[in-house]
C-alpha cells in the first residue's frame, strides 16, 4: 500500500557553469510529492493506515521543509556558489549548503536521503521544479 502527501516550498539558486538560463541566480516555488509503502498498520489508534499523514507531515517539514524553504541552495563543491552564499550569511540570510548540484535530480535524491535518514519508508520522492518540469527518485 502507498500513500502520498504534498508540500510546497520556495526557493532560489544557480547552475553554476550551465549553457542555458539556469546559469543565473532564480527561484522556484518546488512541489515536492513524498511517496511511502508500507503494510497496513494492524490495531490501535492508526489501524488501517500506513502512516499517519500528520506523522508524515511533522517529519516532512522539519527535514525537509524547514532547512529549505527560503534559502539559497547551493553547491558545497563550488566555489562561486560559495562565494554567494557567504555573502548571504554575512547579511544573516539563509542558505543551505548541499553535498550535490541543486538540479532537480539531485535535490529529489537528497530529499529521498533526508527522509531514510529519519526513519521514513519513503519509497519515491518527486520534486517539481516547475509546473511542467519534475523529477523522480525512487528507492531500491
């Protein structure tokens, strides 16, 4: 069985080296869709349900949510985008240093991590970058 929640979250960053537009400091309103699977719970308070959908919310904004919505995301191997997010920091803004390109495919993995990594049996995890553009990552 699988359930899906959604959230939303702003924000902005580059592609730094890109032959196209994304070579430029943009933002993004993200859709991020959290896939779980799981057995159905058997008794209790949450019988019938594979998680709880406000469980998934708690997790989900804390990890997730929180850390990126409103922040500068950028590359901790590149040292323009380095460059740009110390001198957000000096002005107290809020950036958040990925191990990872902040394309789409890579910001679906990292939030996929982020997820296992609290004990979330996320099974697939798709991020929006705009209204027409996704991507996917599913586990193993």
């Amino acid at each position: 069985m699988k359930i899906t929640k959604i959230f939303t979250f702003d924000s902005s960053h580059l592609l730094d080296g890109h032959d196209g537009k994304c070579k430029n400091l943009h933002g993004h309103t993200y859709r991020l869709e959290i896939t779980v699977s799981d057995d159905l719970i058997c008794g209790g308070a949450k019988d019938g349900m594979v998680m709880d959908f406000a469980d998934l919310k708690t997790i989900a904004e804390r990890e997730i949510i929180a850390p990126f919505d409103h922040a500068f995301l950028y590359h901790a191997d590149n040292a323009r985008e380095c460059q740009i997010a110390a001198l957000l920091e000096g002005w107290q803004m809020k950036t958040l240093r990925l191990p990872c390109r902040t394309t789409a495919e890579n910001m679906a993995a990292e939030i996929y991590g982020r997820l296992k990594a609290a004990g979330v049996n996320v099974c697939s995890v798709k991020l929006w970058e705009t209204p027409t553009s996704c991507a996917e990552f599913e586990g193993a």
